[in-house]
C-alpha cells in the first residue's frame, strides 16, 4: 500500500480545498475558491457536488496527479446522524445522510458525496470520511441539560482535537487509548473536550455557541435574558441565532472576528479589546476546569490547539489559570487536511478497519 496515494477534500461554504499524500509527505495542496456567482445557481449545497467535482479533477489533472494510483480518498464529514469516532467507508447509508442533510446543510455534507463519486471511477480508490462533527462519544450524565425537553449533543472540532491528541500521544511514546487528555480547539468557533482513554466523554457543543465565547459565538448566554429577548418582538429567530453563532463573541463587542486583531488593539492600549479578549481566555479556562472535573482530575496534558493559540498572550493566560491541573502543550492552527490525510493513511497500512455507517 506505500505506492498508493492519498486524496483528501475539504469543502467550505466558498471553497475546496484538496491535497494528496503519499505516505505522511504532502505532494500537493490547493485551495479552490468559488464566486457566489458560481453557487448562486445551486438550490442546495448538495447540488454543488457535480460542479465541484470535476473542478478537483481538473486540479488534480494540471497538477499531473497520477488519479489512478490514488487508494484512498477521505472527505471531510458532514451533519450525518452522531457516531463514534473513526474512519467511515462512504456506503449507501452515509451518502443518503448527507444528502438529506440530517443534523443540518453544510458544504462539508459535500466530501463523501464527491469522495466517492471520484473513487467508483478509479481502479484502486475507496472513500472514506473520518471523524465529522457530529463524533458523539458522550456518557450518558453528559447527555442530561437540567429539563427532558432538552438534551446535551456532541458537535465540536472532532477531526483536530482527534488528531492533535494522537499527534501528543505519539510524541510521548504512549497511545492515545492509554491516556486522559483536555483538548481546547480555539478558532471562529471553540471546542473544550475531555478525552478518556480515547473517547471524548463531553463537550460544550460548539456549533450553537455553548461554553465559552468565540471570535464569532456568544457562547453561553444568561438563559433568563435570552428567554425575554426571544419574546421581546424585537428580532426574529433568524436574527437571534445570528447574534447566538455568526455575530456574537468579539463580532458583537468589537465589530471583528479577526483575533490577531483584538491582540494587536489590547496591547496598543485599548482597554476594551483587552477586556474582552482577556475574558475569552478566562472562559476557555474554566471550561478547561471544567473537564477536568469529568476526568476526576486524572489529566495526563491540557492541549490547546486551533489558529488562535498562535497568540501567545491568548495562550499564556490560560496557562497561567490551568497548569495547575496539569502540563500545558501547544499546537498552534489547524491542519484539517493532514489529520484526515492520517486518517486514510492508517486504513491503507491496515492500521485500522472502516467503520460501517448504518
């Protein structure tokens, strides 16, 4: 399986972004944008998957990408129904899914769709997807909100905290099945995870906003003020889940969600970008404690990843408030195409089996 190549497609609302690997060593990458003007003629996200396919064939053609010595392509995945994590051959179950659309329409619904429409016309291709967000490893306290109307879900940045995790256990010399870790991915959204001998037992779920605010998510809000808001006629739905994800966090105080920004206008001087950024870090570290009040304080390494742990007064914040717990470990950014490039790696040296999505 050495000579076989791996494809790996990440679709976002505007772009593609697909690389191939062989081995561990990236031969290619490139991030294909599209025009609204293009998307606009497509009622559904799922309907671009024809139109962005044969773009990546055209890529991968002018690139002289050997398309028939691929073996394994890996989609990033989408809002399919909860599953464990792993690798998932894409079957008829898994395309009928992310179809429909079943946690939600997302262009990430897209990679298993354009995986193996890719891989069925190549001789030695299969196609995967490899821990979507939707992964839901939870224990059943996790799963309890306080009213039976509501229940907790697992929706967080599954594919990198995976990734960095097993990355840290490697280089440690241990598996990451033998070791309890808290993985904060920090991005436009943010994810605080407690990993237990390789399960994410809880976390906030990031895609609402829950735990901590974000560049872009208000994060958990006072309920009792949220309630009244909703019902003051003020705003629509709409308009609330927008100021909930999309325009909350620093969007809402300081009108950007660029991070590196906010650093740069708190150290300059200004006291308000200072507070809120300031604070986003406090909330990222009680959530931090938090967790590892799940692992019974059992924390082997706290792991903070994600494109705004390249800041180092970020960074340095938490740590200051949580290395008490345990050892702090930096990973700055994110590399989505690596990690799902691992994941096919690990089903072409048989290092794992593919999950069957039912």
């Amino acid at each position: 399986m050495d000579n076989l190549l791996i494809l790996t497609i990440n679709p976002g609302s505007t772009s593609t972004k697909i690389a191939v690997y062989k081995g561990n060593k990236q031969l290619f990458l490139t991030n294909i944008k599209h025009s609204s003007e293009e998307l606009d003629k497509f009622k559904k996200i799922t309907d671009q998957y024809e139109f962005r396919k044969q773009i990546i064939i055209e890529e991968l053609k002018t690139a002289n990408i050997p398309i028939n010595e691929i073996g394994a392509i890996v989609g990033r995945g989408g809002l399919v129904k909860p599953i464990s994590s792993g690798v998932y051959a894409v079957n008829e179950a898994l395309k009928k899914d992310l179809v429909i659309g079943v946690l939600g329409q997302h262009a990430s619904n897209l990679g298993g769709l354009i995986a193996e429409d890719i891989a069925k016309n190549l001789p030695n291709a299969k196609a995967y997807i490899a821990d979507p967000v939707v992964v839901d490893e939870l224990e059943e306290m996790a799963r309890i909100s306080g009213h039976p109307l509501f229940e907790r879900i697992s929706i967080f940045h599954a594919l990198n905290q995976k990734a960095i995790a097993r990355t840290h256990a490697t280089s440690v010399s241990k598996k990451y099945e033998e070791m309890n870790l808290i993985v904060a991915h920090l991005g436009g959204g943010i994810s605080v995870g407690a990993h237990k001998k390789g399960k994410v037992i809880d976390v906030n779920q990031a895609l609402d906003g829950e735990g901590p605010f974000s560049p872009e998510r208000s994060g958990t809000l006072p309920v009792g003020a949220l309630a009244k808001l909703c019902f003051s006629g003020k705003y629509t739905i709409e308009e609330i889940k927008k100021m909930i994800t999309g325009k909350g966090g620093f969007v809402a105080y300081l009108g950007t969600n660029d991070a590196y920004e906010v650093e740069k206008l708190a150290e300059s001087g200004n006291a308000k970008a200072k507070l809120i950024h300031d604070s986003m870090a406090y909330q990222v570290s009680k959530e931090i404690g938090a967790m590892s009040t799940v692992l019974k304080g059992e924390v082997d390494a706290i792991l903070l990843t994600g494109g705004i742990a390249h800041g180092k007064p970020f960074v340095d914040i938490i740590t200051e408030r949580v290395s008490h717990i345990a050892p702090v470990f930096v990973y700055p950014g994110e590399d989505e195409m690596k990690a799902l490039a691992y994941n096919g790696l690990m089903i072409l040296n048989n290092e794992i089996e593919a999950l069957e999505y039912k």
